[in-house]
C-alpha cells in the first residue's frame, strides 16, 4: 500500500494500514516526516488526541512513534503521477526514477497557501511580501527574521499565529487586517495571539495599495462594504516593511484531480474512500481541518479501509449526505455504514444557541461560528440519504 504525504494525515494512515495487516510505503516530499507540524513550534496540538497541549513538533514525534517499525518511510521523494487503472506510481528522488505498485492508496498532501499575487491588489511588487507559511518557516526553522515592522493580512488561524510570532521574536506588528465582519480563526487565537498582546484587528478592512520599490515601505488599507468593496474616504496608511499575507489554505489535489472526484478538496466517504475505489484521501487536502486531532483520527481511518480494500475485506458505499439549512461547509460527501460517522461542519453565521441534526440524531450545540469547525460523531444513520442542518434556538 503506497501513502503519498506524511503529515499528520499519511502518518495515521501509514498506522492504520500497517495494523491491519498491510506492507506501507510512505513517502513524503520533504527531508522530514510531520509535514507543517514541523514548522508549527506554538502549542495546541493534541487535546483530544493525547489529552495534552503539544507543539506541532512534539505532536509529530508523538503520531511518529505510534507508526509500526515495519512501515517503509522514503522523505526526499515526490510522487510525480498516480495511475489508476494500472494501480502504480511514479516516484522521483535523489536515487532516482522509481515506479511502485499499490493495490490500494492514500493520498494525504494537505494544503498550500493562496498567494498575495492571487488577491490582484494594485502597486509595486516589492520584496517584504511573505504568505504566513514561509514567515514561520523562516522563522521557525531557518532561524531568520523577515523584517522589522509588519502588517497581517487575514485573521484565520495562521494569520493569527503567525502575529504573535513575528512580536514575541522582537518585531513591532502594527495590525491585522480581515475584511471579513468577524475574525476568521478561533476564538482562543484572538485572545491569546492578539489581545493579549494588544495587537490591533482591523473587522471589515482590506489591504487595497502597496507600495515601495525594491523594498515594500507602506501599505494602504481601507474599511470594506457588505461586498466586501473599499468604501472610499477610509483609507489609512501602515508604514511597514514586511506585509504577511494569510489568506487561506488550497487543497494540493493537482496529481489525482483528473480521475477522482473533486471540489475545493478531494470528495471522500467517511471511511475516507474517494469515487475511485482503490483511492483513499485525507487530512487537509480533503477539507481544511482547524485541528490536527481531526486530520489523525480521519487519516487513520482512510489508512485502514485502504488496508482492508488490499485484502478484498472491504466494500465501500458511498450514500449521500445533503448539507441542509445552516451549513456552510461540510465533510466527507457521502456515508459508509459499515463504519461509525463523523460529520465536521461550519456553519454560515454566528450562532449562540443551535441544534445540529445528522440525519435522526439530534445534537445540541453553543456558541458556534464559521471560523470554528465543529465535529459531530454518531454511530451509523442505517439511511440511505443523510441530511445535516444547523438551527438557531
Ligand atoms: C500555522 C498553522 C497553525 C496551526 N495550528 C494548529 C493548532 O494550534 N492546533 C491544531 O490542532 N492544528 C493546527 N493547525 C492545523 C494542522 O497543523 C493541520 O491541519 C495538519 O497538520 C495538516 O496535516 P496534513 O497531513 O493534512 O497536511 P500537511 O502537514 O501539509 O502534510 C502534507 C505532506 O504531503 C507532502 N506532499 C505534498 N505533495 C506531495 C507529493 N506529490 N509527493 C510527496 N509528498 C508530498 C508535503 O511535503 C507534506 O509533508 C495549524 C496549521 C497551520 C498551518
């Protein structure tokens, strides 16, 4: 069994395979196994997973030492073209060209990040530009500053982090920009990353001129309609030399996109099996998970199906689940009932009070918002159509 991907995802998946009985490969891109773990050197990983606040590092270490010794890993390896119908793959590394055989995969690349160049604002193009991921690693790993006075552009998770990060380390952070009317992270991130630290959140803005050549000296940023259109006459003026730019995480599904199934991420069941059956998905390139706990507890889902699926024990259906009233964002696409269900959702609006139902279950819930994923575990429906809706109380 091939597992292309060794984050959080393919790690699990790399263990739940391997305790079902199958030989796994798992290879990863990069010199190291943990994927953006590695990078995340904050705690407030591994609540639910290990009852315990860790790092990312640490979290890795941790997902590490649970995976069998008789899992093959290979880093410095990128998967270069998965094959369907013939079930190989293509793998390229220092030793060279390699072509393995699967009976059965888990594709586990998670995310990358939306670049500033997607966001087509105006002005020079000027260095000092960094999306979050390459200010942490460059802090985090290389051991670098990127300058010395910074402006955040997005208020999710990553954005949020990566403020504190830049003040704690000796930079000034003059603010944070999202355009959105609420922040986009967790609410444990607003306090303990910005207010803490009386970081300013600039609700309902957006950065719309940089400028500065071939240094970035200054971004304008203005108040933003329903629209999410500048409002003429609120421009301000930041004086900063470094704009970190976090604006949201893509799916890395280009190497199966022509052949499975996909949407923002790759469409999977809840036993992570994808519409191409001996494919399996998970982790942040199926959905963009808030915690990691989540990503482990799907990948090694997907790694045991997949395992299962080698040795003919495994038959997969997909039945529908509908997104119903309240929903903003929902995941898997469809429902195994050979295995339990869980849901992870956001919903559209802020809700203090809501009622979410996954098909015949009712479940009660407080203080939801978009920014903050909400996960719902139920035994099997036994429907053969799930619908999930969330209802203010
Ligand atoms: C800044 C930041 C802060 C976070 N904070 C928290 C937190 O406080 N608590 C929490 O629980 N979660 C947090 N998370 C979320 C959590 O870290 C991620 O959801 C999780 O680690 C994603 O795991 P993954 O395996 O899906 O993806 P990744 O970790 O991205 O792993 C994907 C791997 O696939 C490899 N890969 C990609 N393409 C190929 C290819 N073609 N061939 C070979 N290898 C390939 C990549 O090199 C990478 O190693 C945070 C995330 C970020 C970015």
């Amino acid at each position: 069994m091939l597992v292309v991907g060794a984050g959080a995802a393919g790690m699990a998946a790399a263990k739940g395979a391997s305790e079902k009985g199958a030989h796994v490969l798992l290879v990863d891109n990069e010199e190291w196994i943990g994927g953006i773990l590695q990078q995340c050197i904050h705690n407030g990983f591994g609540v639910h997973r290990y009852k315990k606040e860790l790092t990312g590092p640490e979290f890795a270490a941790e997902l590490k030492s649970e995976i069998p010794s008789d899992v093959e890993v290979k880093t410095g390896t990128f998967a270069h073209e998965i094959v369907p119908n013939e079930k190989r793959a293509i793998l390229v590394s220092r030793e060279g060209i390699e072509e393995v055989s699967y009976e059965s995969l888990v594709y586990a690349t998670g995310a990358r990040e939306r670049t500033f160049q997607s966001l087509m604002v105006p002005g020079t193009r000027p260095a000092g530009i960094y999306t979050a991921g390459q200010a942490q690693r460059l802090i985090n790993i290389e051991g670098y500053l990127p300058g010395k006075r910074a402006l955040v552009l997005g208020s999710g998770d990553v954005g949020l982090i990566m403020a504190r990060r830049m003040y704690l380390e000796g930079m000034e952070v003059v603010g944070v920009v999202e355009r959105l009317p609420y922040p986009g992270g967790l609410r444990r991130n607003v306090k303990q990353c910005l207010e803490d630290f009386d970081i300013p959140l600039y609700l309902s803005h957006t950065v719309i001129r940089v400028e500065g050549y071939p240094r970035l000296e200054k971004v304008i940023v203005a108040k933003v309609d329903g629209n999410f259109r500048p409002i003429p006459g609120t421009e301000r003026e930041f004086h900063v030399d470094t704009l970190v730019v976090s604006v949201g995480l893509i799916p890395v599904k280009k190497l199966v996109a022509d052949f499975v199934k996909v949407r923002s991420g790759v469409l999977v069941s809840s036993s992570g099996q994808t519409s191409v059956d001996s494919i399996f998905a998970a982790g942040n390139v199926t959905t963009i998970f808030d915690l990691v706990d989540y990503v482990a507890k799907e990948g090694e889902k997907a790694g045991r199906s997949a395992a299962l699926l080698a040795k003919g024990e495994f038959r997969g259906e997909r039945l529908p689940i509908r997104k119903g009233k309240g929903v903003k964002i929902l995941h898997p696409e469809w429902y195994d009932p050979s295995v339990p269900l869980s849901v992870y959702l956001r919903v559209e609006k802020p809700m203090e009070k809501a009622l979410i139902r996954v098909g015949k279950y009712e479940i009660e819930a407080e203080d939801l918002t978009p920014a903050e994923m909400v996960n719902v575990d139920v035994e099997p429906p036994c429907e053969s159509e799930v619908s999930v809706s969330v209802t203010e109380v």
